[in-house]
C-alpha cells in the first residue's frame, strides 16, 4: 500500500539527514544535539518495521492508522530540519555578503540567534515527544519484524495450476498457435530452447500457457511435461521439489538438493519434456542458471515455457525472442465481458445494458482480467444506474476484491523498492494517453526530490532515465523507445489508474508536488491539465 512506504522513505530521509556531518555540527552549535538524537534513536528502531507494518497493514485497520500518524510526525519533523538548513544558509549569505551590505542586515534584520536558538529547541522537543508517543504504540503489534528495502516482497499470489477449460479463453487461438509452433521448432539449434512470454499483469499469460500445454500436438510431441507455478521466491531446492513433484506426483521435500538434483536428472535423463514456467519474477541471473543446468538433461528439442511480466527477466532467461503478449480485439472483449456480466442467452434481453457494457470494455484496454473483474462486478445487476456507475467512473475507484486487476497489478506495485513507488505515484499527475519524454518528466521529479541515488557521481538525469526503465521493466509503460539520452513512453491505463489509487492513499505527497491540489485528494485526476499546460506553454516558448 503506498502511503506505509511513503512513510518508509521518508524516515530514510530524515535519518539521512540527521546522520551528515553538516547537520551534526550545527546540532552542536544550536544546542539541540541531545534531543535530535533521541529523535534519531526512535526513528531508526520504528523504520525497521515499516516494510512489514506495510504488508499487514491490509489485514489490520489500526496498522494503517497507526502509520497514518506517523507520517504526520514525519512531515512534520522534515519541516523543522528544512528550518535549520534554512538558518545555515541565511548565515551563509550573511558571511559572504558581509556586514556593510545595508540590503542583506535589512533583510535578516529579524533573525536573531538566541530567538532561533529557543524557539527550535522548543519545535524539537515537541516533535520527540510526539514521536516518543506514537513509537510506543508499536507495542500493540506484537508481531511486526524487522526487515530492509533490499529484498523483494512476497507477491502472495496463488499458485496456478496446469488445467483449462479452452471455452473459457477468448481470443488466443492465433497466440496459441504461434507459440505451439515455436515449441515444436527442431531448428532453433538449442538443446533446451526457453521461450518467455511477456505482459502486463492480468493480461491472460498464464491462460494462454495452459493452452499450449494441453494441446494435443504438444502432448504428443513431448514424451514429458511438467507445470511449475514459480510465483514467490525462486528458490532452488523448493523448485525441484515443484518439478519432481509434477513429473512423479510425489512429494519429495525430505531429500535434500543434492538428492533432488540427482532424481531429477535420472527422470528427465534422455527425454524432450516441456517445462512451464508460470509467474516468474525473479532477476537474478545466477539463480536461474543454476536451475538451468540441472535441467539440461534432457533429449534435444526439450523446452521450457516462461511467463513473466517482466522484459528484464525474458532478456535474462530466454534463448529466443520473447512473445510479448497483446491484448485481446474490441469484440473479443466484449464477448468475455457478456460471459461474465450475465447467465447464458439472458444478454438478448437486455440490450441496452450490453450497448453500455460496450462502453465499459473500452475502459479495458483489451486486457481480459480487467474484463473479466468489471462483468463480475456487474452480474445479476440489471439496474441501469449501476451500469453507468461503472460506465463513467475509473476503475480504481470501484470496489475492491481479491483477484480483480487492480489487486493483481497491485502484486508488481509491492515488489517496487520504495523509491520506485514515490515515483509511480507521481505519475498520477501526468495524463493518460499522452506520450511523455524523460526530458520533460525528470525536472519535475527533480524539483520535487523523488531522485535518489547512492552513487553520488550519477547524475540526476541518468537516475530518472533508470526509474523510467524499471517502471518499463514492471510493464506499467507502453510505446517506450530508448533514445539513449532519453526515454519515450506512455503511461498505461490500468497502470495509471492504480497510480491514483496509490496516489489517493497518500496525499500529502501530491500535495507537495503540486500545491494546489490542498486536502482533496480527488482533485489528483484533474492536476494532469497542470502537465498540459506547461506542455503547452513549453511548445510555445519555443
């Protein structure tokens, strides 16, 4: 959820801060060294468990308020530091334009040391104390654990499985067909050829790899096969168990790797099996290797099917050019969409709602869970007004349930680091179906201090261009060219309507980069004619 990373990123900040060796010597020189440091004693224990506070927070109401307030405190709290940044750089000024500059004694004429000294102390004991209240409510959660931002979450989605009803997939068969025929290709010159298959979350991959797997040519063309829903960590000794256990049907977890690794290699020893691959999200290269030479085993013509949403992870573990994956036709959609928004036949009797139901697949984006989530939401409604509801609203602001696409294009938005999640949520601001240019883009991130980099040599524009390709990576973005220097791109639409869900749940950030928006979050939608505009006057200017 994003406002609990917010909050994690922000504490990152102020302890980044508090530790530099400026902010240091001026403690010292303000005389309010003792209390920022039990501030930063209390920050540091709290940041350890907000990672894990974040991933609780969904199933535990007084997590979210309890985070809530701390990010009240946050803000707050960076506030103060930017008065003594301010105060160090007024005394800066004073120093080099000196004391005969009638101009500048007039202008600071007001500060005065001992006045910013007391009145200070006074905002910093305040604020530690404030914290000091809200940390000791940590207690209540018993079972928060502390964990750091370099791991990637676990995605909890469930685990898929190897059957399909081929009635209930609409629009693949050209898709099927062109991935049978990459699997039963002897020419690819490949021992053990890996094809991935590439898209968006929610866009029907794991559907389409059933298919294929259940296909009769394919069942005769492979002498094995075995489905392998990978999903949350890409560890080595659970896979073999997962692909032993496809192969024998027994459950083989008592062994360990090296047994494993050896009654596996006697099972596939000689054989063209395929091997699927569903939900892969790991990217680390030396793990996946590690797996494929266990595999290689197998006769020449073995293959292994991948899906993933990631082009990252395709470039990493494919042999072939990855399949990326598109959405369905206009008409395909809708008749997914009359499939689940009413009982067989019944659409012929309500026409006016199917020519609504029209409208409302276009929201889709040819994507068949999002489809497949809106005609759920409407089964067994047949009050016109409820149709429309959904007809003129984004899907973000529809109800929730477990499943729906916003849950499952939630899934890449936990994997995020936090810096990424602070820059997705800025997106919000930015219009749907516009092409965008890291050029334009990077000065507002810039301005509103959402870059970050630990390699202080890297500069601004080279990290902006990083964020935009991981962005790229998750398949939030679309129409994206590398121009080297920069990046040309376009904000997806469900990538954007999740961008203003998590936008929604953290308005203080959006207010901060764009003021005007105040208290009410639901103005965010609109902030996007601000881009425009400048996009316009831009163009003039030149």
């Amino acid at each position: 959820m994003a406002v609990e990373t917010f909050v994690f990123n922000i504490a990152g900040k102020l302890l980044g801060e508090l530790a530099s060796p400026a902010f240091q010597e001026a403690c010292l020189v303000w005389g309010v060294e003792s209390d920022l440091r039990r501030l930063e004693n209390t920050l540091s224990n709290v940041k350890a468990v907000l990672l894990d506070a974040e991933d609780q927070q969904v199933h535990n109401q007084q997590l979210t308020v309890w985070l809530g307030q701390l990010r009240e405190v946050f803000y707050d709290a960076q506030d103060v530091l930017d008065e003594f940044e301010c105060e160090a750089l007024r005394k800066q000024v004073v120093e080099m334009q000196g004391s005969t500059t009638r101009k500048v004694r007039r202008f600071f004429s007001s500060s005065n040391p001992l006045i910013f000294r007391t009145k200070m102390a006074h905002k910093v004991k305040e604020i530690r104390a404030r914290l000091d209240e809200v940390a000791a409510d940590r207690a209540k959660f018993h079972n928060l654990s502390e964990r750091s931002d370099d791991r990637h979450v676990v995605r909890g989605r469930e685990m898929s499985y190897s059957f399909v009803q081929p009635s209930d997939v609409i629009g693949r068969d050209q898709d099927k067909e062109k991935i049978v025929e990459h699997l039963m290709d002897p020419s690819d010159g490949q021992s053990i050829s890996v094809v991935p298959v590439v898209g968006i979350g929610g866009l029907g991959k794991t559907a389409l790899a059933k298919l294929v797997f259940n296909d009769e040519r394919v069942i005769e063309h492979f002498e094995l096969k075995c489905w392998v829903c990978v999903s949350d960590e890409f560890i080595l000794k659970q896979l073999l168990v997962k692909i032993i256990k496809s192969i024998t049907s027994e459950n083989r977890s008592d062994l360990d790797e090296e047994q494993l690794q050896m009654l596996l290699r006697n099972n596939l020893d000689g054989k063209k099996f395929l091997l699927v691959l569903d939900d892969v999200w790991n990217e680390d290269r030396g793990k996946w290797i590690e797996l494929r030479n266990l595999l290689m085993g197998g006769a020449n013509g073995s293959k292994i099917l991948v899906t993933t949403r990631s082009p990252t992870i395709a470039s990493i573990m494919g042999t072939v050019s990855p399949y990326n994956l598109e959405g369905l036709l206009h008409q395909d959609c809708l008749s997914l969409f009359i499939k689940w928004a009413f009982d067989e036949g019944k659409e012929r009797q309500h026409t006016n709602l199917v020519e609504i139901g029209d409208a409302i697949v276009k929201k889709c984006k040819g994507v068949p869970l999002a489809v497949k989530s809106l005609g759920s939401l409407l089964y067994s409604k047949l009050d016109e007004r409820d149709w429309l509801f959904v007809r003129d609203n984004e899907i973000w602001k529809l109800n929730r349930k477990e499943g729906d696409i916003l849950s499952v294009l939630q899934l890449s938005y936990n994997q995020m680091p936090s810096y990424l999640k602070q820059c997705f949520a800025f997106l919000s601001l930015l219009p749907k179906d516009y092409g965008f240019t890291t050029f334009d883009l990077i000065p507002f991130l810039m301005a509103n201090g959402l870059l970050q980099s630990s390699n202080e040599n890297q500069e601004l524009e080279d990290i902006g261009n990083q964020y935009v390709d991981e962005l790229y990576s998750r398949c939030f973005l679309e129409d994206y060219i590398d121009l080297g220097f920069m990046r040309e791109f376009k904000i997806h639409d469900l990538a954007h309507d999740l961008a203003l869900s998590s936008a929604q749940k953290c308005p203080e950030l959006i207010r901060r980069c764009q003021p005007e928006i105040g208290e009410d979050w639901h103005k965010i939608a609109h902030a996007s004619e601000i881009y425009l505009n400048y996009k316009r006057f831009k163009k003039a200017d030149n």
